[in-house]
C-alpha cells in the first residue's frame, strides 16, 4: 500500500530521486529554475530517473508523449498527480 503524499513531500521524494539517479551531481533539483539537461543531467542518469519513479509509483512513462512532462522537478510532479499520485 502506497502512503499518500503531499506535493511538498512528492517534490522532495522526486528531488532525491533526481539526486540518485545523477549520483548527486544535481543536487537542488526542487530549486532548479532550468531544466535537468540545463543542470547537466546525462541521458543515462534521465532513465535511471524514469525507471525509478516508474517503479516507486506504478506509473508508465511513454518516453516520445511525455518526454517534456520530465524536464523539471515540477512537471514531474504535476504529472505524477494527474496520475493520482498524492
């Protein structure tokens, strides 16, 4: 059973994951004005992204439709919470 999540807390839980996923080398990713490739996000560290909040959330990420709804900590969660995600 999934806990429901509140957006401050879904924007803290989707930063850290952007923090793993780059081993740390976005670190403020909540804070982040640009976009993940603007802070240097690796196309290898994007689908590690990807898979991990695929996994977390039970969500499926079309990577050619929703590509633009991954760039920034706050599109994901707006995206997760179209999903149902709270």
């Amino acid at each position: 059973m999934t806990v429901p999540l509140r957006n401050d807390e879904l924007t803290t839980t989707i930063a850290e994951m952007v923090a793993t996923a780059t081993d740390g080398t976005i670190g403020d990713a909540a804070d982040a004005t640009g976009t993940f490739a603007d802070a240097g996000m690796t196309s290898l560290s994007f689908l590690r992204l990807v898979d991990a909040i695929e996994i977390a959330y039970g969500v499926e990420i079309d990577l050619e439709n929703d590509l633009e709804r991954m760039r920034t900590v706050a599109s994901i969660v707006d995206f997760l919470t179209e999903y149902g995600v709270r």
